[in-house]
C-alpha cells in the first residue's frame, strides 16, 4: 500500500524546505491602493471621500514610518508574519476554540463501502485507523509527496503539525507544543489515546518495532469499549478543552496541583500521536448524512474531545467517521491530504482489512485516571453547559449540488472556484439585497512557513454584475460581459494573493508593528469602514475552498450575522457546507445554499444563452 506514494521518486518530504524563498512584503503604494478598491462595495460616495483621505495621510504620514520599521523587522526573518499570525489569529484568541477555531469534516466513505451502518464503529474504525498511522509512517519516513505548482514547490512545514501536536492553554496566550520527528531526526512518540463514555485510554501503535494490524487495533478497541458499556461513566476530563482559554488555563493548573501524576496524564495526551472518540451509540447521536455528520463532527460531545489536539478522529455508532481540528498548527489543507490518502485506500480495499486475522499479545490500553475534586467536577459540568448551548445554536447545511461541475464550468473557461465564489455574492446579494464582505482562502506556500492571504472576493466588479442581474434593462450579453469581467478580477487577485503581493496580511503587520513600537492605533483602522469592509476578522462570508477531491469540512461563521462557507468541486458535481447562528434573526443557512444553486444555475445560462 506504500508503494502509491512511495513511487514518487526519492524526493524527501521536507527536502526543500531551507531553499524556499523568505515572505515578501508588499509596497506600501500597492497595497493601500489594493485597500481602497476593496472598501468601495461598502461605502457611499461621502464615506469613500473620507477614507481616501485617510489612506492618503496615512500613506504619508505615519504608515510609511511603521512600513520601514516593518521592512526592518523583516530583514532578519525568512518569514516576517509567522509568529505574529500564530499569536493574533490563534494563540491570543480568548474564546473557546473547539467550536469557535477548530475546523472540522465528515470522512467521505459514506459514499462509496463504508454508507451508515449500526455497529460498525469499531470494525471501521480499526481500518481507518491503521490507514492513518500508515500515513503517519510514511511522513516520518519522508516519503509524503512534496506539493508542487508545475515544477515549484511548496512549504511542507505544517505537514509536522499533523501529528503529536497540541496546543497549551495560557492565562493570557496559549503555545504549541510538537513531538514529531521524522526517523532521521530521531524518536517520536508512538501512542495514541482513545476517549470513550467520559474517560481516556492509551495504547502504543508499535510491537516489536513495527505497525500494529487493523485486527489488532480492533482487539483495543474493543477492550475500551466493553469496559466502557459495562463499567461508569468517566468524569468527562477532556470537556474542560471546549472552556474559554483563560478558564481552562486556570482549571488545568489547579488539576495539577491537586496531583502531579495528573500533569504526567495531561503530558501523555498532548504528546500522543492523535485522539480517536468514541462517540455514543444513542440513536439521536448517530449521522445519517453530510449535514448530520458534518454538525456533529463540528460540535458532538465535549466529554470524547480533546478540543486542543490538532488531529481529533471522531467514530459514530454508524460506522460514519470525521476529524476535529485545532487550526492553529496548521491550515485545512494538511486534514485534506491525509484524508483523501486514508479515503483511497479504503476504496481500493472495498472497505476491508486485507492483511493477517493474527492477533499477536500485545499489552492492554493503560487508562489515564485523573485525580479529581469537587472543584473540578463543577468546573466541568460549566465547561459541558457552556459549549453545548452555543453548539445548540449553530444551523448547519451540507449539499451536493449534483447537475453539474468542475467539467462544465472549465468547458465555458470559467475558473470553477471563482464561478463559486460569484455565485455566492448572487445569492448574499439576493437574499440580503447588498453586497456581503468576502474572506476566500489563499494559499501562500510558496514562501517559508506561509500559510494565508486573504482574498476579498466582494469586489466592484462583482457587485455591478449582481446589480445587472437585477436590472431588467440590462441584456443578457451585457450581463454576461460583466460577469466574465468579475471573473477576471477576482482570478488576478488570487493570483496576487498567493505570490505574497495581497494586502490583508501586509496592513496587520502595520498595525502590531505600531503596537510593538507604542504608537496609537492610525485611523485607517478605526475608520468605521474598515470593519464594515471586513477588516479585523469582520467578514460576514468566511470561505474556503477544500479542493478538487472529495474531501469536505467546515468552521462556524466569524461574526454572528454571518456564514461560515466551504466547498469542494469534482468533475460532475459541487459541494457545499454552509453554517450560521440560529440566534441570528437575519441569516438561515438553508436560504443560502438555496440561492447559491439557483445562482449556478443561472450562471451557466447566461453563458449558454447570452449570444442567441
């Protein structure tokens, strides 16, 4: 099964890392220019005046100063934006991140030999998770492909953020801790932990030095489980991860100073390779399709989540599989890869373990029992309280749209991620009657350690095309002219965003270089459109593409009158997860997901019907 991607000639995982060239920083010109045509969607012609004004002054005031402090910075660094990313976006963020930060997806062999099943879950499960640990083998031996465009290749550094990661809650600033190593670098942890009904077990993935079988993870597996059904419920531990941080930092250091064997447990977990739930077998928590299985991979129960792991594998009753995943080590692209190896390889073995039935004699799972109090038992019950009313809250849609695809879209040389994301305005635009700011995912690996730029996908461009659809004096031809205008647009700002020349990123160093330096806060970001626009994580549309495999996933809206948007787009079809706080009188995913189809629909139209 190796062979697959080990035929990729003798290329080292992690080979080029140190001949990647460093983040560059954009002109200050270029991207106040790039700032100004992203809020004019948002703006009346007076509120523009203003902020032109203000650009302007900035531009020759005090931001030239902070950009020659920020190009100073950047001398000495290959990536001047890393740390301050990881600190601002993630580590600093003071909500609870299970819900809030994490990412998370269903697995997709519903759709092929693994469809919903009652009892399934272990046997799956033992495939499944030999499949992973296969991959976990394959990256520790540097043999995972290195991701390329055409000849270039791109930063693999979050590939060692997959396994044995964790994030640490702090008081004020959470960190990150990572055990993996590769074999050239040395030993790295070989055990993964288990959660079931409230309580953790670990087991070593190793036996005489190499991979355990599915049959005998099975035998684990099952040992946990019958103990679990026949034997009480666990205090729910990990329920204390789904906590504000500042919260669970505190109720974690008084966890350990009830008993110092609990941080050796606590160290055990965060050390581990990746954290497999059980999740109960009550009817009510069994998921049925992408939406079900999507939500409760997203929410599910506190008590079977290690909310701080940065790869959480979630197993239902049904067989039906998904992951939870803390984003701050890495972004959703490293979950896609090994989700669509594992996916692969349970296709081309129908679903089955095709290896040995032998079962070797291999210790028992160790149960991690942690020394608990009243104190804690109460600080759990609030954790459970909290997070399942905010989950309670959450709307979510999954659907495929199945008339068409990736196939479609390329035949009327529509670049299909761009025809989803004008799609997507058409349907915010319908349903609200204005245009919606736009946060779309770009990569930007082909620098060191880059991870993200932000593409404002709300652009003039596209708002007079939705207004011309709109318009019944408009032809069809002229709509189309203007549609495939919004295409080129929103093409080139992608294509700048992944070679370092976006904004987002560029105006954010600014800013906490002022804050380093003690200067006040420029009025560019306290102008009131610089949040209506989106600026400061104000996006009501937080979108992704996932790809053009089957993979799917999703994160929660990013303000309350929002969406959280992802998709992935195959040949024949496209699919979309869409999520949105009930509390929201203004917002219904489902109305969403609607529009967006009918705006498919009507796309392909204007380009099959505009020249007759």
């Amino acid at each position: 099964m190796e062979s697959h991607l080990a035929k990729s000639t003798e290329e080292r995982t992690f080979q080029y890392q140190d001949s990647l060239p460093p983040l560059p920083i954009p002109s200050l010109e270029e991207s106040l220019k790039k700032y100004l045509e992203a809020v004019k969607p948002f703006s009346s012609e007076e509120e523009f005046k203003k902020t032109e004004e203000i650009v302007k002054q900035f531009q020759n005031g005090i931001g030239r100063k902070l950009h020659q402090k920020l190009l100073e910075k950047a001398k000495g660094k290959r990536n001047w934006l890393e740390e301050w990313w990881l600190n601002v976006a993630y580590l600093d963020v003071r909500m609870p991140s299970q819900l809030n930060v994490n990412f998370a997806g269903p697995a997709n062999h519903i759709e092929h030999y693994w469809p919903p099943k009652e009892g399934t879950q272990l046997e799956r499960g033992s495939i499944s998770l030999w499949h992973n640990l296969n991959y976990w083998q394959l990256l520790r031996k540097e043999k995972i492909p290195i991701h390329k465009v055409g000849s270039t290749p791109l930063d693999m550094n979050q590939f060692r953020m997959l396994f044995s990661t964790c994030k640490i809650p702090g008081i004020t600033r959470d960190s990150i801790e990572n055990h993996f190593k590769t074999e050239s670098e040395g030993h790295s942890p070989t055990h993964i932990v288990i959660l079931c009904r409230g309580r953790i077990f670990l087991f070593d993935v190793l036996c005489e030095g190499s991979l355990i079988t599915s049959p005998e993870i099975l035998r684990q597996l099952k040992y946990i489980y019958q103990k679990c059904q026949s034997e009480p419920k666990g205090p729910g531990v990990p329920a204390l991860t789904s906590e504000e941080r500042t919260q669970w930092a505190k109720a974690r250091e008084y966890l350990i100073s009830l008993d110092p064997e609990n941080l050796k447990k606590l160290e055990k977990i965060q050390s581990s390779l990746l954290v497999f739930s059980l999740e109960d077998s009550s009817p009510q928590a069994t998921p049925e399709d992408y939406s079900q299985a999507t939500a409760m991979t997203l929410i599910g129960d506190p008590t079977v989540r290690w909310g701080d792991k940065s790869y959480n594998m979630i197993s239902f009753y049904n067989g039906v599989f998904g992951c939870s995943c803390d984003h701050a080590p890495f972004d959703a692209m490293v979950m896609v890869n090994i989700s669509h190896y594992v996916d692969e390889r349970i296709l081309e073995n129908e679903g089955k373990w095709k290896g040995s039935e032998k079962v070797r004699d291999i210790p028992l799972p160790e149960e991690l029992v942690f020394t608990v109090d009243q104190k804690i038992l109460n600080d759990i019950n609030q954790a459970k309280t909290q997070y399942l009313k905010q989950a309670s809250d959450l709307q979510i849609v999954a659907r495929p749209f199945i008339s068409f695809g990736k196939k479609v879209t390329k035949k009327n040389n529509l670049h299909p991620d761009t025809f989803v994301q004008l799609a997507l305005q058409l349907a915010y635009f319908r349903l609200h009657g204005r245009p919606g700011c736009c946060y779309e995912t770009a990569m930007t690996r082909y620098f060191y350690h880059g991870r993200t730029e932000t593409v404002r996908s709300c652009t003039m461009e596209a708002v007079k095309w939705c207004e011309s659809m709109h318009d019944p004096s408009t032809s069809l031809l002229e709509r189309q002219q203007m549609m495939l205008t919004a295409f080129a647009k929103h093409n080139k700002m992608m294509k700048d965003c992944s070679t370092g020349k976006g904004f987002d990123r560029h105006l954010l160093g600014l800013l906490l270089t002022a804050k380093e330096e003690g200067i006040p806060v420029p009025e560019l970001y306290t102008d009131p459109l610089f949040s209506k626009s989106g600026g400061g994580g104000n996006f009501v549309l937080s979108t992704s593409l996932i790809g053009y495999l089957r993979v799917q996933g999703l994160v929660v809206p990013m303000v309350h009158n929002g969406y959280g948007f992802f998709y992935h787009i195959r040949d024949d079809r496209i699919l979309v997860s869409c999520s949105a706080w009930k509390s929201c009188p203004e917002t219904d995913a489902e109305k969403l997901v609607q529009q967006i189809f009918y705006a498919f629909q009507d796309m392909i139209h204007l380009m099959n019907n505009a020249h007759l």
